[in-house]
C-alpha cells in the first residue's frame, strides 16, 4: 500500500462511517413518523397541514407545482412528467406513495430517492413545529397530525432544502383536503377517474370527481384524461367557476397513434403546441401509452402554457429515462415474473390488456395479496379469463386482507380448484414461479404495493431479481409481432449476465 493510498483510506472510513450514521437516523425519524396515525386513519380535513407549512414559512411555495390526482395511473404519469422536466433541465422534486420497500422512494430529488441525510435532518429541523401543530390540535379535541399529512410537511421542507424548481405532487387520496392541496398546482392533471376509496370519498364517480377537482386552483391550467360525462361535467364546473383552463384528452389534444415496439411502445401525440411523431417510451401497456401523453400535455402547458413545442432532444431524453417500479415490472425471467400494482378492477382491466398485448400471455399464475376494503372480486372478475391457477397470500402491511378471507372470495370467482393458500409470502411466491415453470408460463404478482415490496424483497434475497437495466429486455423476449421484425430498438443488441 503507498502512502497516498494509506492516506486515503480514513476518509473512505470516514464516508462509510457517516453514510451509517445517517441511515440509523433516517430510520429514527421514519419511527417517529410510523408512530403517528397511519395512512388508513384519513383525517378529511386540510387546515392542519396548512398550520403546519405556514409554521414553517410556507416551503411550498418557494417552488413551482404540477399536482396530479385520479383514480389510477397517478404515480406513473408523476414520474413521466417529472423526467421530462429534468430533460428540459429543471431540478425537480417528487412526492409519490406508497412506496415499494423504502420509505425514501416516496420523495425524489432530481429523480432519485431522497438521502438518508437529508431525510433525517429535515425531518429533525420540523419535528418541533409538528409537535406544536399537535398541541394546538390536542386542545381544539382534534387527532395530532397523521403519518400522511406530517409525511408531507417533511416532503415540503427537503424539496425547498434542496432548492427544486417544481415539484410533482400526487395526490394521496382525492384532492380537496389532501394534505398536498396546500400547495398551489401552476398546472392540474387529472388522471380517469373511477370508483375506489368510495367509504372516504363517495359512492358515485360524480362525488368523487367532486373531491378531486378540489386541487383545480384559480387560473390554473387543468389538463384531463378521457373521463366519464358525470365526471367531466363536474370538472368543467370547478374549472369555470376559479377561471382555470381545462384541457381535456380527445377534445384538445389526443394520443393519435400507438403501437406496441421493442422496449415498450411507440406514440404519437397530437399535442397543445405540435404534434410528436412515434416516441419511444418504454413502459408497458395502453394505459402508460395515454399516461405518457398526459404528462407530455401537462409538461407542455407547465413550459410555456402550450404555446412552445417541445424539443425532439428533450423528448427522447426524457422518455428515455422513465420508469415505473411495480407498474407491469419484469422483475424475474424463467419463469418471466411480473409485478403490477393493479389493486382495483380498472387497473385489472388495464392488466389483462397488457398481458397480451404487451408480453403475448394468455394464461398466467397469479399472486394476490390486498388491503382490506378494496374490491378482491371485481380484480379477480377482471383477471379471471387470463388466471390458470392464483396463490393467495398476504403482505406484511398490517392493513393487509386476511389470506383466508381473500381465498374465500377468490374461490367465489375462480372455483377451488384454481385456489391456492399460502399464508406465508415467500412460500406463495415460489409454489406461483414452480407451477409457471411446469407450465411453461408466467407469474403475475398483483393486489397492492405492499405486497410488490413484499416480492421485490424476497426475490432480492433469493437471488432471481432482475436488476433494472436487464427488465426491458427480459419483457420483450415475450413478443412475437410480426411488426416488430427488424426494428432496432434502444436495448437492440444488448446482453446482460442475467440473460446469459
């Protein structure tokens, strides 16, 4: 060893040594935050988080803001628009949940989890306004602060610690009195809206899009999926009534062309400012197809309102660097393992479309696990024509169904002989990949995030998870379109020791 080596190694001691020490206290802090009412306990109400950020100084507002609400496709669309804005050079901030297996994943600085460090400082420097809020709370006879709304607060404080240009904020559940509704959205996106969380926020899409379009502020502009007329309509009033200007899919702008290609899919989007000719994204299924030219829009309308088209440059850079951990994600080959977080029958449907469509399966073994109070049987109605056989089990999430109770209502769908229970995950996920393998077919794990955290873990741990560079590949070896012969896409070529 020289001495300039030897001289060296303290400090790399020095960095790992910090680098534990700021994991221990991330971990502390994410404690004290898992001590507070968790996410099932919603409180409908918005006053306390704004307490809590004007405390603080209003973080949320040294910061531009495109806010993202909807039924499903929240969290995919959040990250396709945060990669273009960092291909046009923003730095950005993202606020997303739930998260697949640390507590990180939920606040993205430039497109990365945020850091233990920064995690535990900003959460030490809000901790004694928070505990203040709960005081105030206390006395008024009110629940303290929420793990989701103090969650928030924290999300604020290292977006305006970082410094971010924009954050992209998804809604945790409607939009009126999330907490993340204390901060002004520049641009508003709408993702389809359907029936789900009905006990919270109504049993009629009409009532629901109600709640949503709360995050619709004055002359804001508001960018929509295709919706349903009642839903529509209710959009079109809040939008009129705060001077914002809404846009909507197939009226101001359109996914015109869309075609399934090596890596993920081709589309062409007829946009506010120009049209985009067959971008490559690399996301799987129709549905990541219109995600895609939502947040194309949203980001067009956050630039310049529409009025500049994007670049090509930008357009490939960023579509290039999307992903959706856990949205139609290859995670394990031979068999093919694929996780998507379909936890309520229009997700489902958009599952069973893209099985096909997208990886040429027909039948699959599925793993299902969900959280109690979400609609078991109208996924598994939806799934049913593509399930050979499905494992039920559950994930580690204490809101978690009970396996026997979701095996009885996959048996009303399926019939007992295409039921099986396994209580323990890791057993369930490997009796699913032995049948795949018999049969030559697949493995689907779906239900909840939880539950895809769940598997991500065990397949790390026993040693089949795809590492993210090799899960394109392993997702399109499944294709057989005669349409695909001879195109050369991104991943063209490329090996991986996974797939030797």
């Amino acid at each position: 060893m020289t001495d300039e080596t030897a001289g060296e190694q303290p400090d790399i001691d020095d960095r790992i040594l910090a680098s534990l020490e700021h994991a221990e206290a991330a971990e502390t802090a994410y404690r004290a935050l898992l001590e507070r009412a968790g996410e099932q306990a919603v409180e409908p109400r918005i006053e306390a988080t704004r307490r809590a950020v004007e405390l603080l100084g209003d973080p949320q507002r040294s910061f531009r803001v495109l806010h993202i609400t909807g039924t499903n496709g929240k969290g995919s669309t959040a990250r396709i628009a945060d990669a273009l804005l960092r291909a046009h050079g923003l730095r950005t901030g993202v606020l997303t949940s739930p998260h697949l297996e640390r507590v990180n994943e939920r606040i993205l600085i430039d497109g990365e989890p945020v850091s233990d460090e920064a995690f535990a400082r900003n959460y030490d420097e809000i901790a004694p306004f928070l505990e203040l809020v709960d005081a105030e709370l206390a006395k008024q006879g009110q629940r303290r602060l929420t793990f989701f709304e103090a969650f928030t607060v924290l999300a604020f404080a290292v977006m305006a610690d970082a410094p971010v240009d924009v954050a992209v904020l998804e809604v945790g559940m409607g939009g009126r009195w999330d907490s993340t509704n204390v901060a002004d959205g520049d641009v508003a996106v709408i993702t389809p809206i359907a029936l789900d969380h009905t006990n919270r926020l109504g049993a009629t899409v009409e009532a629901i899009a109600g709640e949503k379009a709360g995050i619709i502020k004055p002359d804001a502009i508001v960018v929509s999926a295709v919706q349903q007329p009642e839903a529509l309509a209710v959009l079109e009033a809040r939008a009129a009534e705060v001077g914002a200007r809404l846009l909507v899919d197939g009226r101001d702008f359109s996914l015109s062309e869309q075609s399934v290609a090596v890596g993920g899919q081709l589309i062409t989007v007829k946009g506010l400012a120009a049209e985009y000719i067959d971008q490559l994204v690399p996301l799987m299924g129709a549905h990541q197809g219109r995600n895609a030219a939502l947040a194309l829009v949203a980001v067009e309308a956050f630039l310049g309102g529409g009025a500049q088209p994007m670049t090509a440059e930008v357009l490939a850079d960023g579509f290039a660097a999307v992903t959706s951990p856990g949205r139609l994600d290859t995670i394990g080959a031979e068999p093919l393992v694929i996780a998507d977080a379909a936890h309520n029958p229009h997700g489902a449907a958009a599952l069973r479309a893209a099985l096909g469509e997208y990886f040429g399966l027909e039948r699959v073994t599925l793993v299902l696990g969900v959280l109690a109070g979400k609609d078991a049987a109208g996924v598994l109605t939806e799934l049913e024509p593509v399930i050979d056989e499905v494992v039920v089990t559950q994930s580690s999430s204490e809101r978690a169904l009970d396996a026997d109770e979701l095996a009885g209502q996959a048996v009303a769908v399926l019939g007992a002989d295409r039921v099986v229970v396994e209580t323990d995950l890791s057993t369930a996920v490997e009796t699913a990949r032995d049948a795949a393998a018999d049969r030559g077919g697949a493995v689907v794990v779906t239900g909840s995030i939880t539950l895809l955290g769940d598997v991500i873990g065990h397949a790390r741990e026993t040693g089949w998870l795809l590492r993210p560079d090799a899960r394109r590949q392993a997702a399109t070896v499944q294709l057989d379109a005669p349409e695909l012969e001879g195109f050369e896409g991104p991943d063209a070529g490329a090996d991986t020791e996974e797939q030797r």
